[in-house]
C-alpha cells in the first residue's frame, strides 16, 4: 500500500495556499488588537473577512410598534448570530427593503 506523503510538492496549490493562511483570532480587547495588529499579517487568510457596514447618519427620529413575540425572538435570534443589536438589524431590513428598486 503506497501512502502519499503531506508535503508541499505534493499538494495542489490552493491546498498549499490553504494550509500556509491562519485564521484571524477573536480580539476581545483593545490590547489583544494592537498586539495583533503589531505582527505580520501577509500570511492571513482574508477570505474570511466581511465587508463591514457604518452608520453615519444621526438617527432622530423614533418608531413604537407591536409585533408578535415569535416574530421579535426570531428577529433577536438572527441578529445574535451576526452580533449586533436587535434593532439594528431591525434597521438594516428597512434600509434594505427601501434601497431595492420600487416595482
């Protein structure tokens, strides 16, 4: 039984590619990012990262509005997963929904 060796010459180049990228860690604090930031970083993976939206406008005005609660755990379970506030998210779908072409 023949068994391949691992090696560089012997991997397709995404694999080589692949293996040779890190991943970049979860920073909790200031600190731990300006470490981070301190190292070199030609060797991470950035196909990873997401493009990350700002809000520059000043929010002055308010809504109140009811909804069924199944609908609410849903909305705040969603934008736990992409951590972010719940009514950001919120916004996030009305800014979207707004942006698309009117039919």
């Amino acid at each position: 039984m023949f068994i391949r060796p691992v090696s560089a010459r012997y991997m397709h180049r995404k694999e080589v590619e692949s293996a040779m990228k890190r991943k970049v860690p979860r920073l909790r604090t200031d600190e731990e990012a300006e470490a981070f930031l301190d190292q070199d970083l030609s060797d991470l993976d950035f196909s990873q990262f997401r493009p990350a939206g700002f809000e520059f406008e000043n929010k002055s005005e308010r809504i109140n509005m009811r909804v069924p609660k199944p609908l609410l755990d849903a909305l705040k379970r969603r934008a736990s997963k992409r951590g972010i506030p719940y009514t950001r998210f919120i916004r996030e779908l009305m800014e979207r929904e707004i942006s698309r072409p009117e039919r």
